[in-house]
C-alpha cells in the first residue's frame, strides 16, 4: 500500500490535519506574538506537524524518521518566513492608510488599510508546504521500498480482503477527508484572511488599570454552538449570592461563515457528481439574500471578494478530487 498517488494524499492530508485541525488557537496567538513566546508557538506546532508523519518510521524505517525530520523543520522555518512577512505587509497597509489620513479600519467593507498580501502570502504558505512535502518524497522514501516488517504487519491485518478493494478505500478516505478539511477550515481561514487582514499591530496597548479591575470582577463564559453563541455575565448579587444572565444569540459573522462552508460543501459536491450547471444557483441563492446591502459599494465590494475566494477554493478542490477519483477508476 506504498502507491504514489496513495502515499501522496496521505502526505497533503497529514498537512492539512496538522494545519487545520491539531492546531489550536493558542498556537497560533504565540506564532504571532513578539520574542520567545512566538519560537515556542512554532515548536509546539513543529511538534504537531510531526504526529502526523509518524507512520513514515515505521514503514520506510530510517529514511522515514529523515523525512520526517526534514518536514518538520522545513514547516516550522516556512511558518517563520510567513508570520514575519504578513507582519510587514499588514505594517505596511497601515501606514500608507495613515500617510492619506485615513482611519485604519472601516464599519464595513474592506477598509482603506485593506492589503491582498496577507491573503497571498496564505496560498504561498500552504504551497510550499506541499511542495515540501512532494520534493522530500521524492528524494528520500519514492525509490525506496517498505520495511519487511511493515508489509508482514499488513499482510496479516488485511489477509483475505481484496488489495484494490483496499486500495480504494484507502484513497476514496483521503480525498473526503482532505476536502472536508480543506472547504470547512482552511477555505473559510483564508477568507477570512483575505477580507479581513488581522493587522495586529494597529491594536493599542492594553491598560494595566483595566486589566486588574477585570482580574477582580467576576469572570463571563461563552459557549458557541455553529452560529449560536450563548453568553453568560454577571450582573449583580442579591444577598449572599451572584446572579448570571444568560442570553442566546446568533453571531451574524458566524452565521456568515457557516453558509460559506454550506456553499463550498455544495458546490465540491455538484463538481464531483458533475451537476456543475447547479453551482450558479448556490451563489444566486446566497446574493438574493443579500441583495438589498449590495447598493453599498463597500459591502458589494467585501461580499463579492468573499464570495469568489470560497467558490473558487471549492471548485478547485473539487476539480482536484474529481480529477484524482477518475485517474483511479473510483468514480461510476
């Protein structure tokens, strides 16, 4: 089960796992902080990249354990490069807004201090990641064949079963999971990105004296279910006891983001059963609610940036897949 075509969506999936699902926020909060605090977020994600990539040892041994090597540090040196270039491209933006006198953010829309290299440098990240990954294969583990103990381990697991029933199986897995992760997080982060550049170093100080005011009050919790968030908040006491109001609401930003992953699974789902004629109803359907904001140029121009980004990250996803599934005799 050492196929090229298998071996290498595992590796694009084992990426995107690390990238988008074992990564937590707090990674990301310290990859972008100043100092040491950022080297730590970079290694603890090195570390996750690794997981992964662990399978590789135990089927081509010591050229394995090399490729892992090589992944890991590569993707911690590409995410260094990627965090010190969004920095300066988001500093940038900010000071030419300034230069024309303009406020850095806007109510709606894109912003004056709006910038495509945050965005860009997304896509640029996640591509040399890939081609990483696809080069290291390429020289270390595609000329080299599995370990004996490795294939004795499958022959014994899966004795009796039918090896290309297997095989199937195995990429049809990896191309869904690969396209699940792709359309509901990576998709809706690059938006994300893209229209909204996080531009972190326009964000004031924070004041110590409200700082420790907040540290004594009572603490709030938020609990978020998709689109549904609820918050609960302090609100006096009565007695001996606190009392808490609870209240339920919709965040219109998630909801926005929820009907983008609706959208991508969709219009994925019409490219891989060929009904791509049905896509055009999707986005018409999603502008039809919209179509009263539309008169506002700003929010035209941030609806419409969005909504060609996420299509186009699902069609060519979807194309990939449907590409990959009818190369192996995977699709009726």
């Amino acid at each position: 089960m050492t196929d090229p075509t298998l071996v290498l969506g595992w590796l694009v999936l084992a990426h995107l796992v690390a990238d988008f699902v074992f990564q937590t926020s707090g990674m990301v909060r310290e990859k972008n902080a100043p100092g040491r605090r950022q080297w730590r977020g970079l290694l603890r994600h090195g570390l996750v990249v690794a997981v992964p990539l662990v399978p590789a040892v135990g089927v081509w041994g010591g050229r394995g354990a090399a490729f892992l090597a090589v992944a890991t540090i590569a993707h911690v040196v590409i995410d260094r490069w990627k965090v010190r270039a969004t920095r300066h491209a988001e500093a940038e933006a900010l000071a030419d807004a300034r230069r024309r006198h303009e406020p850095a953010e806007a109510d709606e829309g894109l912003g004056p201090a709006w910038t495509p290299k945050p965005g860009a440098l997304f896509i640029a990240d996640q591509a040399a990641h890939v081609v990483v990954l696809v080069v290291a294969w390429l020289v270390l583990l595609a000329s080299q064949p599995p370990l004996p103990s490795y294939l004795e381990a499958f022959d014994a697991i899966f004795r009796g079963y039918d090896p290309a029933a297997i095989h199937r199986v195995a990429v049809l897995g990896v191309v869904l999971a690969s396209l699940l992760i792709v359309n509901v997080r990576a998709a809706d982060l690059f938006v994300s990105t893209l229209v909204s550049p996080r531009q972190s170093v326009s964000r004031p100080p924070v004041d110590a004296d409200r700082t420790a005011s907040r540290a004594d009050a009572p603490r709030a919790w938020r609990l978020r279910f998709g689109p549904i968030e609820a918050t609960a908040e302090p609100v006096g006491e009565r007695g001996s006891e606190s009392r808490t109001a609870v209240q339920w609401h919709a965040s219109p930003a998630r909801i926005g983001a929820t009907i983008g992953v609706v959208e991508r699974l969709l219009i994925v789902a019409f490219v891989l059963t060929g009904s791509t004629a049905a896509i055009g109803f999707v986005v018409a359907a999603k502008t039809l609610a919209r179509f009263r904001q539309l008169d506002d140029r700003d929010f035209a121009e941030y609806y419409l940036l969005g909504t060609l980004a996420s299509v186009s990250v699902a069609l060519a996803s979807g194309l990939v897949a449907a590409a990959a599934i009818a190369t192996l005799g995977l699709a009726s």
